[in-house]
C-alpha cells in the first residue's frame, strides 16, 4: 500500500506596489497594509520582507513602526 506524503514547498514571490506618500516610512506602511489585506491561504506568517531594492531612495525606515501601526 502506498504511503501518503504531504511536501511543504516555500517559494518567493515578487509584488511591487506603486504608493503615493509623504515619505519611505508612510509608503511602506501603507504597502504592508495592501499586501497583507490580500486573501492567500498558503501565506506563511511574518514570511514578508522589503527587498533590498528600497535602499535606492536613500531614505531611512523602520519596518517595526510600520508593521505596529498595521
């Protein structure tokens, strides 16, 4: 008799969104609060992290203030 398998496969996805804010903080805010309202049952959470490509505003951030204010 065949065994039954179940195999976790993670992958990453890229997802850019376009924000109009004030400043990197308020757009990274407001882009956490976009992608974490999109329904995706296989979402792992905490899983999400900024690429690194955000370093190009040359602007700093923290993305613990952002995600306490989600």
């Amino acid at each position: 008799m065949k065994m039954k398998y179940e195999i976790p496969i993670i992958y990453k996805s890229c997802k850019t969104y376009t924000i109009e804010a004030d400043n990197l903080q308020d757009a990274i805010t407001e882009s956490l609060k976009m992608f974490l309202s999109e329904p995706d049952e296989n979402y792992l959470d905490d899983s999400f992290e900024i690429d690194d490509v955000i370093e190009d505003y040359m602007e700093n951030f923290d993305i613990e203030k952002s995600i306490n204010e989600l």
